[in-house]
C-alpha cells in the first residue's frame, strides 16, 4: 500500500522561523488518528500560543524544552510538560515555551483516544497529562524509537506502527456513541440531543454518562466545540477577516455566525468568548502567518 503524502510548508519573518511536516495515518488508522504534524521552530519573537477547544485529542511528542500551559490563563493553574497528552477541553489553553523547539502531535479522534490510550476520556477533559504517566516506560521507548528514524515521514511511520499495536488491545467504543458522535461531527454540532437519545433508545442520562465516558465531554458541549471549531476554522482561511477589506469585517462575521448556525452575531461573540476568551475579531488578529498558530496576547 503506498505511503500517505507528506505536506512540508515553512515560515520566515520577524516573528520567528518554523517548518512544519504534516501527513495522514495509515489507511486503516483513519478512525482513530487524525493525522500528524512535525514541526521544527526557532527565533520566535513570542512565548505563548492561544490553543482553543476543538473535537480531538492531542499527543505531542517533544525533543525540546519543557512546555508550560495555563488553563483559562490562570497562572496558579500552570503546568509544565514534556511529551504530554491534552484532553478535549472546554476552554481555552495557553501555552508558553522557551528557545528552540522541535517535536510531533499526534492529533487523535476522540474515540480513537479512548481506545489508543485505555482510559476514560473524562479523565482527561480539560488536562494535560505526561505521557510517561499514562502509557508508562513505553512513552520513552516511543520517544527513543522517533530519535533512531532518520526523517519525519519515517518517525510518523513508527507512531502508527505504536498506534497498531495498541489497538490489538484496546476496548473499543460502544456502537451507539459511535454512530452519536459521528452525528454530531456531520451536522456541524447542529443535531438534536435528544433526538439522539432517542434514536438509540436510551435515555439523554445515559448518554450523557457515555458521552462523558468515552468522547469526554457531555454530548450537548461536544456539539457547540464542534460548531465553535467550524467557526474557528473559517476565520483562519486566507480569505477571512484579515486579507478582507476593513469595512467587510463586520458582514463577514455575520456571515459565519449564520453559516456555522448561531442564532445571531451576538450569540456568535457569546460562544466565541467563552471558548477562546477574545471576540472572533480579536482572534483573527493573532492569527500568526504561514499557518503558525493563533498568538497567545493580542499583538
């Protein structure tokens, strides 16, 4: 079976140089991982990243520096990681990290987390837990196994070698929150809960109690992540608010709020700010170039 195609895109400016390695899983792994980014970078000319909730769990894979996060930006709240697991979350992260830095994500689904990692996603929702503590000596045997392969494509190939392996063993999610979630995913977080319940023939408790379970989040807020990151990723397109002329920002806001189903702008700003903590205009600001991320303070 041929190899999936790698991406490479890089960046230069004054704030700062990175290069980025990208590419699916395997084939078969599709259910499960979402794909892969390496990445390399150097000089920034800042210290944190806005990370906001989205409908994955992230794995990142760190040969560099320690990195530090702060939940909702609570300093008292501040953890620093090595190679960690992050949960789906409904608030936003900050993540600071300090000189050169170079690592992989492994982007999972949730359902592929809960079967790659053994655990019940609940108790990763809204945490960043080490990687040595969740998977134990074989963590560091991934790692070591990434630093022996001589490139990126190569490092990616070994994650789903991993990824194979531990799914051999893995218990899978139950069919009904499958078939919910991946509802929920398709209408964009529009769908109706209770429909869902009812469809399965269960009661909106129950699913709930799975939901939390097995995606980590009740279903009701995995939807509005869902809607929120739909949103989020129609600001980041190069179209968007920041290449779009001044006086069009404010349609083109309303645009999206209707487009991603919000009952008006005002709601949309709602939402927005209780997930990333800024108005959708304030995050379209930080959005660094050359896909880079979204900038942790306002520039």
């Amino acid at each position: 079976m041929q190899a999936p195609p790698v991406r490479r895109r890089s960046h230069e400016s004054e704030v700062g140089c990175w290069e980025v390695t990208s590419r699916a899983p395997h084939p078969l792994l599709s259910p499960y991982v979402r794909g892969y980014e390496a990445y390399s970078e150097r000089g920034l000319s800042f210290r944190a990243r806005l990370e906001v909730p989205h409908p994955g769990v992230v794995v990142i894979l760190t040969f560099g520096p320690r990195l530090r996060s702060l939940f909702r930006g609570q300093e008292s709240a501040a953890e620093e990681h090595g190679s960690f697991v992050a949960g789906m979350h409904d608030a936003h992260v900050l993540v600071e990290q300090s000189g050169p830095s170079d690592g992989l994500q492994v982007n999972l689904t949730p359902l592929g987390a809960y079967a790659v990692l053994g655990l019940p996603m609940a108790e990763l929702t809204n945490r960043t837990l080490d990687l040595g503590e969740l998977l134990g000596p074989s963590a560091g045997e991934l790692v070591e196994r990434m630093l022996r392969a001589p490139n990126w494509d190569d490092r990616m190939t070994v994650i789903d070698e991993f990824i194979f392996r531990r799914l051999r063993r893995a218990r899978m999610p139950s069919d009904g929150v499958a078939w919910a979630w991946h509802r929920v995913l398709g209408s964009g977080g529009a769908v109706a809960i209770g429909s869902l319940a009812e469809k399965l023939g269960c009661s909106q408790k129950h699913l709930i109690t799975q939901f939390r379970e097995q995606v980590g989040l009740p279903p009701k807020t995995a939807a509005r992540v869902v809607r929120f990151d739909r949103a989020v990723g129609m600001l980041q397109r190069p179209s968007s608010l920041r290449c779009s002329r001044p006086e069009r920002a404010p349609q083109r806001l309303a645009d999206i709020a209707a487009e991603c189903g919000y009952f008006d702008q005002a709601h949309f700003t709602r939402e927005f700010s209780a997930f990333a903590g800024c108005s959708p205009a304030d995050f379209a600001s930080r959005i660094l170039p050359g896909e880079g991320g979204v900038l942790g303070d306002p520039r």
